[in-house]
C-alpha cells in the first residue's frame, strides 16, 4: 500500500518519497547558528531535492521559523484533501524518475570502473 501524503524531514528520505511517488510536505528545523551560517552559503532556492530536480515547489516547505504547527496542519489538511493537487505532484514525480535513470546504478557504475581498471592494465 502506498502512501497518500507523507511529512519528512529533508534529507535522503525526501528523495525517496520522490521515487515512490509520495506527495510529501518538507519539514527542517536546526540550531539558529548553523541556520545562520547555512543559509549564507547555500544558495539554492529550495531545500528539498525533489523541489530543485523539478525547478519548483512540488513539496511544500516548512524551514526554520516558518516551522510551526498550525500552518503546517493547514497544509497537510489542503494537500490531504485536494486530490488533483496529489495527483499533479504525482505526475511531475514521474517526471523526475524518468530523469533519473532506470534503476541498478550503483551496477553501472562498478562495470564502467571495471572496465576502466582493465583497459589500464592491459597497457
């Protein structure tokens, strides 16, 4: 069974909402000095990887101060509730997927470094 809507932090897991094709909201809170160191050197315009891959806000996100409950309720209520909008995220998911290769990369990559380690040792 899949899931219709999922809260996770940022991180790898976001990802792998992604793959599954979860709708999910993004949550972040950390120490107001790395926060402050952080936001000074990364310049991206979203946290959540989904959301960069897809040049856009797919996964709603919930950062630092904007981290607080009742806003957050509000939007897992809306997207719990707006099943084209799940749907619409669904579908720019496959997108990205579909970006991303089919999967057994980690394969691929041991195969070209082989191939790579047994070209030099044949010179």
């Amino acid at each position: 069974m899949r899931a219709d809507l999922a809260v996770a932090c940022s991180g790898t897991v976001t990802m792998e909402c992604a793959w599954f094709g979860v709708p999910s909201i993004v949550v972040y809170k950390t120490s107001w000095l790395t926060y402050q160191v952080a936001k000074r050197l990364i310049t991206v315009p979203h946290l959540a990887m989904p959301n960069l891959l897809a040049g856009r806000i797919l996964f709603p996100e919930f950062i630092q101060e904007n981290l607080k409950p009742e806003p957050l309720a509000r939007e897992v209520q809306s997207l719990l509730q707006d099943q084209e909008r799940r749907q619409d995220i669904a579908l720019a998911l496959e997108s990205i997927r579909a970006d991303l290769g089919q999967s057994g990369s980690c394969q691929r990559a041991a195969k070209a470094f082989l191939k790579t380690i047994h070209k030099k040792k044949v010179k």
